[in-house]
C-alpha cells in the first residue's frame, strides 16, 4: 500500500527505502511481506545488499522460518561477492535455534569460523 502510493505521488522507491519497510517487516515478525519486497526490489530497479538481505533472513528467523532463512541465507552465500556477514551468519544460528536445528546451527557456526581463519 505503502509503495502505490508513493508511485502516484511520484516518489521513487530506492534501497534505502526498501531496506527500512524490510526491516519494520523484520520487526513486526511480517517475513511474507519481508519476501514480496525483495521480490519487488527488481521491479524498481533497486539491487538488494547485505543489509536487505541481513534484514530478510532475521525476518524469517523471527517468523520461525527456519527452513526460508536458510534457504536465503545460502543462495546469499553461493552468488554474492562479498562475504556473508556476521549478522547473516547469526541470523541464520538463531534461525536452527528456533527450529530446533542444533545441528544446523553447528554446521553454520563452523563455516563462519572456516571463513573467519581463511
């Protein structure tokens, strides 16, 4: 709603934008409409970063969606540049956590410590 009526208005959605409705979405536990606004972010034409995606991953952590924050959390991994950050990492530990993954979460916390040595 927010975004139709900022396009009638003319205002143009940018990453800082997308990034603060992501992280409210985070705060409010609302990881579905963290996930429409990634998915919109191309659309706009506004490339997502580690921030959006940090913020989208605790929002399915926070959700309970173990299983979706992971998902996010490894395809982030495979195709970024840059290195998946702490917050991501933990993010991600917190996500098992909820799901009752310890073994996951172990799995994780390793590949930070691989890429903390590397």
């Amino acid at each position: 709603q927010l975004f139709g009526a900022m396009a009638q208005h003319m205002v143009q959605c940018d990453l800082i934008t997308f990034n603060s409705a992501i992280s409210t979405c985070e705060k409010g536990s609302q990881w579905q409409k963290a996930l429409q606004l990634v998915s919109a972010m191309p659309q706009s034409q506004v490339e997502a970063n580690t921030i959006t995606f940090n913020a989208v991953i605790s929002a399915c952590e926070k959700g309970s969606e173990w299983q979706q924050a992971l998902h996010i959390f490894a395809a982030r991994a495979q195709c970024a540049e840059e290195a998946s950050s702490t917050i991501a990492f933990n993010a991600a530990i917190s996500a098992c956590e909820r799901g009752g993954e310890w073994e996951k979460a172990l799995q994780i916390f390793n590949a930070m410590a691989q890429r903390i040595v590397e």
